[in-house]
C-alpha cells in the first residue's frame, strides 16, 4: 500500500515541474530523501543551482545491474538545469547515460582512474561520494580528486557513520583513528587554524579548506582561499601562549 501511494506521488510529481530537492528525490527514487540529506542540500545548493557546473557523483546505484541507477543522477540534472553531471561506478553503467549525464566505469579506489577521469571533466564544482563508503576508498578519493575541485567547491561525503562499521574499515574504539573518514577528517579541522600552529607540518590542505561541516552520517568541505596573514594581535597571542607554563603549544 505504501509502495503504491508512493508511485502515484512519483507519477503526480512527473506533471508538476518542481525544483524543491525534497521533491525530486522522491520522484527520482533516490535514497538521499530516506537519510535525511536533501534538507542539508538545499541550503548548500541553494546559491549555485542556477549556475553552469560541473557535478561528479561517486557511485551510480544498481550496482551489478547495468540497467538500474542514476536515480540521484537524475535528480541532480533537473535540479542544477544548466550543468553537466558526472559519474563513475565500479560496474558498467553507459546503459544510463543520457544528455548532461555522463558515466565513467572504473573504482574510486584507483588513483589513476580517478585522474584520468577529472583531467577528462577539467575542473569540478561539486564531487559527492556516495560510492562503496569504505573509508580508504573515501580517503583515496578525496585525496586525489581535491586538487580538481575548484576554488569555491564543494566536497560531500555520505554515510560517514561508515567511520564506525568495522566491516567498512571503521573503528568504533578509537575516534582519532586517521584511516576511519570521521577520523581523518577531523585531523583536517587542526588545518583550519594552521598559521596558529607553530612548528605544524603543513599539509596540502592548509589554507585551502574555508569550513568543514560534520552532519549526522554527512560531511561537507568547502575549498577555498585560508590565508588570514599573522597580525600583531595573533603573533603577540602565540608569543603570550608559548610563555604560558602551561600551555603545551612549545617551540
Ligand atoms: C549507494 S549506491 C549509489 C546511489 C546513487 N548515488 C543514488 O543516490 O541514487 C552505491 C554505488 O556505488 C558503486 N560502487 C561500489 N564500490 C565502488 C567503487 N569502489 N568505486 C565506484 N563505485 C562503487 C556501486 O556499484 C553502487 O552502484
């Protein structure tokens, strides 16, 4: 019965043109309405769903089966009507492709795929990684297809509660654990503050994240320019904090 109600919405909602993300991932069929992400969406999209992008998603859907998927895929063409969405999958899926949807087959896990794939796009707005949800392959991806994300961007991870799933590569005991996606995106967090960081080991990353936004099973990284030069009043800070006994921030 509650199938049936289902598809008489979905069916309703093909006559009415609607760009509400809640809406349209009911009549796509995606599952992102069922977690919960259309709501952190729409206030992350809001600004940039008329503008011409370039949006690549991990992971299709259907898995084995090339003709199901692309639910999300769908979704996201009507919902951005002037950019062009990307999408790579582990299994065959060109039987989804259609105008403005574009599908690359290979893993996430492939750092030389994923490569070949973005100098292929040229440079990406959006990446959404709702792929394996295996927190190396999370890892991997974002380590390599960073760089590929314009200034502006937006990176998205979904189903990070994966970081707690040993089945996933998860740790549930130790929450600093680097190689679960919680973990290493929090080590990422310290990065946000690097010019107060004495003697930090700089990564890639600093400097070039603006925010990172940790939601239930969701986590949003938005690149950007973080250069906010030492003042007088931030040196005088460090200088007063070092002198401090206390303080384990030491030289
Ligand atoms: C949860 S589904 C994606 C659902 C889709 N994004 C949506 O919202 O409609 C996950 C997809 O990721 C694919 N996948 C699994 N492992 C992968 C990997 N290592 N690299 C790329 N895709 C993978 C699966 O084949 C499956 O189709």
């Amino acid at each position: 019965m509650k199938k049936q109600i289902k598809k008489i919405i979905q069916k309703a909602l093909h006559l009415f043109p609607t760009d509400d993300l809640y809406l349209l991932a009911l009549k796509h069929g995606t599952d992102k309405r069922g977690h919960g992400y259309t709501g952190v969406y729409k206030e992350v999209f809001s600004k940039l769903k008329n503008q011409q992008l370039n949006i690549l998603e991990i992971g299709v859907g259907g898995f084995d089966n090339p003709n199901i998927g692309g639910a999300s895929l769908r979704m996201w063409k009507e919902y951005f009507k002037r950019s062009n969405i990307f999408s790579i999958d582990v299994y065959d899926k060109s039987q989804i492709e259609e105008k403005r949807i574009k599908i690359f087959k290979g893993s996430q896990n492939d750092v030389s795929f994923l490569e070949r794939v973005a100098n292929e796009i040229g440079t990406i707005d959006i990446i959404i990684d709702d792929g394996s949800h295996i927190c190396e392959h999370i890892i991997t991806s974002f380590n390599t297809l960073f760089s590929y994300l314009n200034s502006g961007g937006v990176y998205i991870i979904e189903d990070s509660h994966t970081s707690y799933l040993p089945q996933f590569g998860g740790d549930y005991t130790n929450f600093n654990n680097n190689s679960s996606t919680v973990g290493f995106f929090k080590e990422l967090v310290d990065g946000l503050n690097y010019e107060y960081i004495p003697n930090r080991k700089h990564t890639v990353y600093d400097g070039e994240i603006i925010s990172i936004l940790f939601y239930p099973k969701m986590i949003i990284v938005h690149k950007g320019k973080n250069k906010h030069r030492l003042t007088p009043y931030n040196i005088n800070e460090i200088n007063k904090a070092e002198n401090n006994p206390d303080c384990p921030i030491k030289d």
